[in-house]
C-alpha cells in the first residue's frame, strides 16, 4: 500500500488541463515541474493511504480547493514565465 498525496494529484490534473491557457512561454518538463512545485508548495499537503480515501478526498478537493488550485496554479504559472529556470527564446533576460 502506498500512501498518495492527493493535492499532487489534483495539481497535476489542472496543470495539465489549464496549461495551455497559462500564457505560458515554455512548455518543456522543466517549465512543467518548476511550476508543479511551486503549486504545491503553496499548497497544504493531503495524504491519504487506500483507494477508497483517494477517491473520497479527490471527490472533496475537487469542490473545495478547485479555485485554491488553480489560483495556486496561475499564481506559480506567473512567476515562472517571469523568471524561467533556463533561457527562452525570444526573451529578454
Ligand atoms: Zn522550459
């Protein structure tokens, strides 16, 4: 049995599904991850241990934290358009 953190989840679910909407200037693995971190560090963490839980607290996340997420998700979207981990073509600095 594995324990699961379900913001993880939900995190990768709407970056997926809002990444193209992100304005985004990059949309390499780097670019992908440096914002799912930045996602999840600002939000808190909800690990749960069965298939049961998961689905139960998916079903919650879905309806409570939606707009945290994709604040979160915008919010991180943002700062790492603004200052990319590597180069990007046509950008300045
Ligand atoms: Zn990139």
């Amino acid at each position: 049995m594995t324990v699961v953190n379900m913001m993880e989840t939900l995190a990768k679910e709407h970056l997926d599904r809002h990444w193209d909407h992100l304005g985004m200037p990059c949309s390499c693995i780097t670019c992908r991850n440096d914002v799912l971190a930045l996602v999840l560090n600002a939000l808190p963490p909800r690990y749960v241990s069965t298939e049961r839980g998961q689905m139960f607290v998916k079903a919650a996340l879905d309806e409570q934290f939606r707009v945290d997420v994709l604040q979160a998700l915008y919010r991180a979207a943002r700062a790492v358009a603004t200052r990319p981990s590597h180069p990007v073509a046509g950008q300045n600095g």
